[in-house]
C-alpha cells in the first residue's frame, strides 16, 4: 500500500479481531485496574546507576505503553514509554513467563497497546536498566496504529491528533508541561504581591471590557441571548468598587474573529487590577512577572526560542510614545489634532488599506498607521505608551498630555503581549465614552462597546483610582518559545473535516 492511511483500515481490522478474540477467550483487554506499584520515572529514578548483568531481586509492577517491540525466539524486548515521555525496557522470556504467555505476547501485542508487567528488576548484559518480567497483560487495546517512527506527522495531524501528537513527539511533551510551568508561576507572583484570584462570568448579558466582536448563544431559561465574554474586565472593577484592592482573573475569552499564527476565537487571558496605582506601576509589574515566570519555568530570563535564537527578557524595557515615534518613522509630525483626511492620504501613500466601511476615526486609523510603520519592527521588549482616547474607551485622559490616554502595550518579537491602563474612574466621562462607542457602532465599526448601565451604576458608587493590565497566556508562550499559537495551545479550535 502506498501509504500509512492505506494501512489504517486493515490495521484496524486485525487489532478489532484481536480484541474479539481476546474477549471471547475470557482476557479483558481493558482491565479495571492492574498492581502498578511504581511509574517508569520512579523506578529509573530507584535505580540510577545499576550495574551491568545484576538481578536486584526485587519485584514491581509497570504499565505503559508499547512504543517499540522486538519478538525473536525465546526472549522478546519492548520498550515501554510513560506518559511522561520516561522509557524502559521490558524483557518477556520462556523461562520466565512459559511458552503460552511468551506467544501469547507475539500474537496480541501491537505498538500503541498499554501493557502491565510484573518482574525483577534487572540490568541487560549491555547494562539496560529493565523489568524482566514473570507475567504480564493488556491494559489497553489499542486500535489505531502509531504514526511510523521515520515520517512526521504533518502540521495538520498534529493540531487535530494531538493526543497522538503528545505520545510519539517529546517537543510536544514539553510544550505542554511547559505551559502548565508558567501558569503556576504567573499565580504564584501574582500570589506573592498581594493579588487575590477571583471568577466572573462567561456568559454575559452585554458584550464588555475590549474592542471585539462577540459570540451570541441564546438562553432558553432566560429567553434571552448571551454574550460569551470577550473580557472579564467591567465585572473585575466591579469587584474593586466592592472594596477589593488587588485582583486579577486567569481564564478563557471568546472573540468571533480570525485565526492566524497570533490569534485563536479562544484563548487564556490574564487580567489584574490593582488599587491606588497608575498604568506606571502596572509596566514595572507586568516586567518583573514576565521575568519572574522566565526564571521560573524556564530557569533563565534568556529564553532558547524554537528556531535556535536567544532571547533576552531580562533588564528594564525601553519605552516608547506612540505620537512621536509614529512621527519618526513617517518623517513628519502626527499629533491628535493631525486631521482624518491627512491621515487617510498617509495610510493611501503607504499603501495601507483602511475599510470604508468600518466607520474608523482619527485615533483608529493612527494605530493603524503605527503599527504599520512602527509595531513591526518591535522586536525588543517594548512598552508603547500614550494613545488616541477615541480608541481607548475605558481610559483615563493622559494627567498632562492632551488628546491621550494613560495607556501602554507591551511588544514582544513584533507582536502585542499585554496591555495596560490608568482606568477610567469618572462616571460621568465614562459615560461620554460609551456613547461614542454607540455612535462608532452605527457608523459600522462592529468592534464598538456596549453601553452597559449596570458597570456606569458600580461606578457610581466610586472605583478607587485603579490600574489594569490584561496579557494573553497563550502569547506569553509564544514570547517564551518562539512557537505559533496553535503550537502552545494543547487542543486548539480546528475546522471540522467534511466527513
């Protein structure tokens, strides 16, 4: 046959009627439960420096799956893989096990299958570290045949297979355990400064807190649409109005928008607010957190990326303004008062295209042009600071910078990775701001906020001056790794086949 696929379904077939048979000969290919008494990582870690050729005389009992088998006369080896990726050798002999049980072996044992042995532990004559075992069974059948050990698994197979992914592909492995390091070091730093971790919902009545178009669901007990959230961040105020000082969320947002190698319609995100601070102290955190989880889960704040390069995170970051650094690059000065029209002549000159119908005004099309001339070529750490209030709806006015806002991103290798504010206390401006948000909505921009008169009533209880950040936890990964998107997200959203 010409291909693996070709060989699946006969492969199938013979491992089904393996398993037919097995059952109809009374051995449970999918026991309950089986008398493992230490993993493969355990008893390699037991066992460090055994000699060649010794018997220790002890006896355990391993599971794992079969990820190699060599089956030639009276003794038969397989190497066994845990599910950490840990390997060991397992040796079947007749005078150990008796003939029925040794072809036993040969006849129902298929790469992929997950077998139990019981044995001593002993060292080959090459000095091996192994269970030669005295008896053994199937735990599970497997059905589905491992992808073959010298071809790859495709991009594809592997974001829709991961499962599969996970098992022949140590990067994978590490990929994974890796996020789960950074996870835990971004809510023990967190932790360690005071923030205390809170939930607030998914489903939402008005779609809040960011510029992003919504999933819609319907309520049957509600007769009601929801919104899935595409930001935790009006109800976290609500949660500092109520007197918490340090806060901060680590969950799943939703935006019913394109996915490429920077973006995903799901994704984790952090967001943190914290009492009685300005968006300079949100800069100083979000750098030390992001040097802290590097020295945490990586061990180093110069991170090895995945193309080989290294990456430095550690020392302050520069800083940069966005109206004068975007006035640098176009070689000419662009201030809030620069009017729409010269604007779209710019855009036009540098060949930016600006939908007409999206309703974009002067400060929309001045991040469009910077990140076009400027956000680029970020590669360093960089902090941008300072941008239009038209674009910024949940922003405080910059204290002595007219036409700004108290706002920054933070750029990582040419992408944004976290952003933070002085917030927005004022009801009575936050309230100016959502109506130009309804009125940039009715000129089409469908990324426009809500106006939500329950978050302006918290308000009106009075937020203490408050700073915010939010950070994408799949972009951090990204930042650390050097990987896409689809790459640090263990089970990311894939078309469905056809079929």
């Amino acid at each position: 046959m010409s291909s693996v696929e070709d060989d699946i379904p006969e492969q199938y077939r013979i491992r089904q009627a393996k398993r037919e048979r097995l059952l109809a000969e009374g051995r449970d290919p999918y026991p309950v439960q089986v008398g493992r008494t230490h993993s493969l990582s355990e008893l390699r870690a037991a066992y460090p420096e055994l000699a060649a050729d010794t018997q220790t005389g002890d006896l355990v009992g391993v599971a794992a799956r079969v990820v190699f088998a060599r089956n030639s006369g009276k003794l038969c080896f397989a190497t066994l893989q845990d599910g950490d990726g840990t390997q060991l050798q397992l040796m079947i002999s007749l005078a150990e096990v008796g003939q029925e049980s040794l072809d036993a072996w040969k006849a129902d044992v298929d790469l992929g299958d997950i077998v139990f042995a019981h044995g001593q532990v002993i060292s080959s004559r090459r000095g091996e570290l192994s269970v030669l075992a005295d008896s053994w069974q199937i735990v599970s059948k497997a059905l589905r045949p491992l992808p073959v050990a010298h071809k790859e698994m495709s991009e594809e197979s592997r974001v829709r297979q991961r499962y599969v992914d996970l098992i022949v592909r140590p990067e994978a492995r590490s990929i994974a355990r890796q996020r789960i390091a950074v996870v835990r070091a971004v809510r023990s730093a967190l932790e360690r400064r005071g923030f205390l971790e809170v939930e607030t919902p998914m489903l939402q009545t008005l779609a809040g807190g960011a510029a992003a178009r919504p999933f819609v669901t319907h309520s049957n007990a509600l007769d009601a649409d929801l919104y899935l959230r595409i930001a935790p961040e009006l109800f976290l105020k609500r949660c500092l109005v109520g007197g918490f000082e340090k806060v901060f969320e680590l969950n799943r947002n939703f935006r019913n928008e394109g996915a490429d190698s920077t973006h995903s319609p799901e994704f984790a995100m952090l967001e943190t607010y914290q009492a009685y601070g300005t968006y300079d102290d949100s800069a100083i955190v979000t750098r030390e957190l992001i040097q802290e989880v590097a020295d945490e889960a990586l061990g180093t704040r110069q991170v090895p990326l995945a193309d080989g390069t290294i990456y430095d995170l550690d020392g302050e970051w520069q800083t940069l303004e966005m109206y004068p650094s975007l006035s640098a690059a176009l070689g000419e000065e662009i201030t809030p008062e620069t009017t729409l029209e010269h604007l779209l002549s710019i855009a036009d000159r540098l060949g930016v295209e600006i939908p007409s119908d999206r309703g974009y005004g002067h400060g929309k099309l001045v991040e469009e042009l910077w990140e076009h001339t400027v956000g680029e070529t970020l590669w360093e750490p960089t902090f941008v600071r300072d941008f239009p209030v038209e674009t910024s709806p949940l922003t405080r006015a910059h204290r002595s910078i007219p036409g700004v806002t108290e706002k920054w991103d933070l750029y990582v290798r040419k992408f944004e990775l976290a952003t933070g504010y002085s917030e927005l206390i004022d009801p009575v401006i936050q309230r100016e701001r959502f109506a130009a948000q309804a009125r940039a909505a009715a000129a089409g921009d469908d990324e426009a906020m809500q106006l939500d008169e329950d978050f302006l009533a918290a308000l009106e209880f009075a937020m203490p001056p408050t700073t915010g950040t939010g950070m994408g936890i799949d972009r951090l990964l990204m930042a650390l790794t050097g990987l896409t998107i689809r790459e640090t997200v263990l089970f990311p959203i894939v078309r469905r086949h056809s079929n």
